[in-house]
C-alpha cells in the first residue's frame, strides 16, 4: 500500500465520523393562516361597493368613444383556514343592469400567481384578451386590482381605492398562499 492511499484510509472513517448540523428549522415568517386571511377578509369587505367610470376609445376607429359606469361589491367573504380556501360573493353591474351576480371559491393552493396592477391596465387585459385590443379606457376615480391566476386561465379579481392598501393585502395573500402550498411549482 502506497503512503498516500494509507493517508486515504485514515482521512475517510474521520470524515465520516462528523457530525453534519440538520438543516435549520424555518424561522416564523409572519401570522398564521388564520390571522392572514382575517385580514385580507377584512380590507376586501371593508372597500365596500366601488364605482367607477371607464371613458373607451377604440383606436381601430378614430372618433369612436363611449364610456361606462361600473360598481362592484364583494359581500360573504370566508376565510376557510381548515380548506386552505376563500369564499365570497361577487356582484357587478355596468351602467345599472347586472353584469355577474356569482358566488365564487378560491382555493389558495390553486394559486399559480397573481398581479397588482391598476384597474385601466387590468381592463386593457380583459378587452384585448376578449377580442378588443384597440380599446383603450381611463378609469376614474382610479383603482387597483389584484388578480389571482389559477391553472385553465381562472382569475378572480379584488379592487381596492386605495394603492398601498392593495400592495398590503398583495402581500399577505402571498403569506396565505404559502401558508396553503399554493404558488408556481413548475421549473420552468
């Protein structure tokens, strides 16, 4: 046996002999379930029914112009910790007559992603991804939308008056989808 493969053997059993530190435990990252979706739950029902004007132009025919008057309310909401999920009604009208009137469930460990952004730029995705990319609408008074992205393009939409209270409540439902083992799982 050569000096160096005996230096070998004496090398290995000690490496084998340490002992490795287990993984740290994961540090409390914020409340609970339960304390989260209380507060989204709270700040979603508390916006109350919205109204808003959306002033269109269609630049695929110029001089072309209408506007519409929206109000949404979401009424019901239920925070289910034990489901991982959120419960609630939504209601929305255009220019008084009933558009959606639907009891919805949003399973958060459905949740692939979702976005913040403001109401005029959530409506061009809505008008361009029904056909109408053309139109363009100011929306006042301005608002801002969470949308919830899930498998088989199922959205579902918050709005809220108010910009930091809608980066607010982003940011816990992120928490919540977490807490459910929700989020973007593919690799790629």
């Amino acid at each position: 046996m050569t000096r160096c493969s005996f230096a070998i053997l004496l090398i290995l059993p000690a490496l084998r002999a340490q002992d490795v530190p287990p993984p740290p435990k994961p540090t409390d990252d914020g409340p609970g379930l339960e304390v989260t979706l209380k507060f989204i739950q709270d700040k979603v029902t508390d916006e109350g029914k919205l109204s808003y004007v959306a002033s269109v132009s269609d630049s695929s025919s110029p001089g072309t112009e209408w506007s519409n008057q929206f109000s949404v309310r979401i009424t019901d909401f239920v925070g289910d910790t034990s489901a991982c999920r959120i419960s609630f009604h939504w209601r929305a009208e255009v220019n008084g007559q009933v558009f959606e009137d639907s009891d919805n469930t949003l399973n958060l460990k459905d949740v692939r992603d979702f976005i913040l952004l403001p109401q005029e730029q959530n409506q061009k995705r809505i008008d361009t991804r029904n056909g109408h990319p053309a139109w363009d609408s100011q929306i006042k008074p301005g608002l801002f939308t969470i949308v919830t992205r899930r498998p088989k393009g199922l959205e579902n939409a918050f709005l809220f008056s108010e910009e930091d209270m809608a980066k607010r409540v982003a940011t816990a439902l992120k928490h919540a989808i977490e807490l459910c083992g929700g989020g973007n799982k593919e690799p790629f």
